[in-house]
C-alpha cells in the first residue's frame, strides 16, 4: 500500500496576522470523520464519497462543491424516496449548521463521483477539494474501501456472543 500524506493540510495561521476579509480563511471549526469512497465494481463509471462534517464554529456553512482530478464531473446528490423507489438527486448544497454539522453516507447525501477515468482502487486514496460558502477551500483525502466495506455495521462483529 502507498503512503501518501493522508493528513488534512492544516493551515495552524496566526489569525490575528490574517488580512481582514480572507475569502478562502481555513475555517478552524470544520473536521472531517472518516471520509470513504466504495472500490469500483468492474466496469463502474460512477462512484460515491461519504464523510462526516462537524462544524465546531459559531457559523453556519455550506457545502456547495466538490473537485477532484481523473473524474468527469462532481455533484452533489442526495437520495429521494419516490413511491417507494430510492432515487438519487442533485441538490445545490449541503447545509453544515454550527454545533452540529452533516452526514454524508449511503442512504443519505453523498458526493457523486461522475466519470471515473479510472476504477478506484481499494487502499488508495482519492484527494476532494470540498470548497464551502464560508470556510473556502479545503481538501479532504477519501480511502478508498474494499466493495464489501458497510460502515454501519462496523463494530457488530464482535457482538455475537450470547
Ligand atoms: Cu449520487
């Protein structure tokens, strides 16, 4: 498996030495919990990246794109429940409130990964640049996990015995 800088550059600014009005200011309140994409099946095209967001600061932001390289196109999607039928959806953003934060996970808001060039690879790493309305810019690393990887029952498997 390669190494790769899987850290989170953060940018540890002396905010007092910031210039007044900085647009793309990291914002010291976002962290990222385990950001994941789904290896590729054979002959996938598309992919999906989960993370969890916590927002610790006092503002709402928002998550309004995502770009990586080596992909056609990134959205933004969430999934709908139509007569029954789960249906993905692009939505414009997604919204970080203070104290809280989002959840991106299957079933739920995700980032669409839209015309891979190429598979992705379970233990590799997929760099995001996730660029909110008031943090600015920030780039995640997603691992990518092996097909069979299921976060929600991660931690069940020891519970078992009786
Ligand atoms: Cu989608």
């Amino acid at each position: 498996m390669k190494k790769f800088f899987s850290s989170v550059a953060v940018v540890i600014g002396v905010l007092l030495a910031s210039p007044a009005g900085a647009q793309n200011a990291s914002n010291p309140g976002l962290a990222f919990d385990a950001p994941w994409v789904r290896a590729s099946a054979p002959g996938q095209k598309n992919g999906a990246g989960y993370v969890q967001i916590q927002n610790k600061g006092s503002q709402t932001d928002r998550l309004i794109s995502a770009t990586t390289a080596n992909v056609g196109r990134v959205e933004l999607h969430t999934i709908i429940n139509e007569n029954g039928v789960a249906k993905m959806r692009q939505v414009q953003g997604i919204e970080v409130p203070a104290g809280a934060g989002a959840t991106l996970a299957p079933g739920g808001f995700h980032i669409m990964f839209m015309g891979l060039n190429a598979p992705f690879k379970a233990g590799e790493i997929v760099p995001v640049m996730l660029r909110f309305e008031k943090a600015g810019e920030v780039k995640v690393d997603f691992e990518i996990k092996p097909p069979t990887y299921n976060p929600a029952a991660a931690g069940q498997s020891a519970a078992h015995k009786h």
